[in-house]
C-alpha cells in the first residue's frame, strides 16, 4: 500500500477525520458523557435584527469551549459583553458542565476574561512576534 499527503480542502475527508477522532476519544470518557456536543451560539442584534456581537461556543463532554467572542467596537464597554458571557455561563450550569475555556490575544480580551472570573491555566509568547496567546478556564462547580 502507498500512502499520500493531500491539502485538496473536502468536507467528506475532514468529516471523516473529525468522527474518528471523536469515536477514538469516546472510548476514554465515561458512558454518561458520551453523546454530549452541541452547538450553542448567542448573537447581540439591534432593534433592526442586525448582529452587532456574539458568542460561538460549543459544549463538548463535560465543559463548554467559546470559540469566538466578538463585540462590535462602538459598543464595547457598554455592557453587552458582560451580558453574553453571563448568559454562556447560565447556559453551560444548566448543561451540567464543569468548567469553560476559552483563548484570547494580548491586544483582546484578558483582563475581561479576568474580572468576569476567568484563570490563566497557559500562554504562548512571541504571536504575531509582538503578542501574548492566553488560555483561560472558569470552574462552574
């Protein structure tokens, strides 16, 4: 057998890849969690319907991970991120989860993260040569 290495983007192939991976992990985790992953996803829109912000997080196992955090820059500062991630927190203890992790940037959002209760737990240096990668994590239990 010969084997190569392809970078064509399909979706049938990482789909592939993706549930294997997953099926392999089921095998490490506890029965009761198995079958826990869900998309949650929260928008900020105004009285037009139009996005001005959100969260895109998913629950996977026994935490829920957001994946992206954005607030339009006008109406940062005014409370609605507070609001979102209060909201992701009721959320995720009405879904049985542990804890949520989430990563920012230097230049984005750690001392959000960090007053809203949010612990450091790793950090990559040298991003971007002149940025900082944070990752954070907040117990709910």
């Amino acid at each position: 057998m010969t084997l190569h290495i392809s970078k064509k983007l399909n979706k049938a192939d990482k789909r592939y890849i993706e549930e294997e991976l997953y099926k392999y992990n089921l095998t490490h985790f506890p029965k009761d969690l198995e079958g826990r992953y869900e998309e949650i996803c929260l928008y900020l829109k105004d009285n037009n319907g139009t996005v001005r912000g959100g969260i895109l997080s998913e629950i996977c196992w026994n935490w829920l991970e957001i994946h992206t955090f954005m607030i339009d820059e006008d109406i940062r500062n005014s409370g609605y991120g507070t609001k979102l991630l209060a909201k992701i927190e009721e959320i995720a203890v009405e879904k049985d989860c542990d804890f949520i992790k989430v990563d920012t940037l230097s230049f984005q959002a750690l001392d959000f993260y960090k007053k809203n209760g949010y612990q450091v737990y790793g950090s990559i240096d040298n991003v971007g040569r002149d940025h900082t990668h944070y990752y954070l994590k907040k117990d709910l239990a």
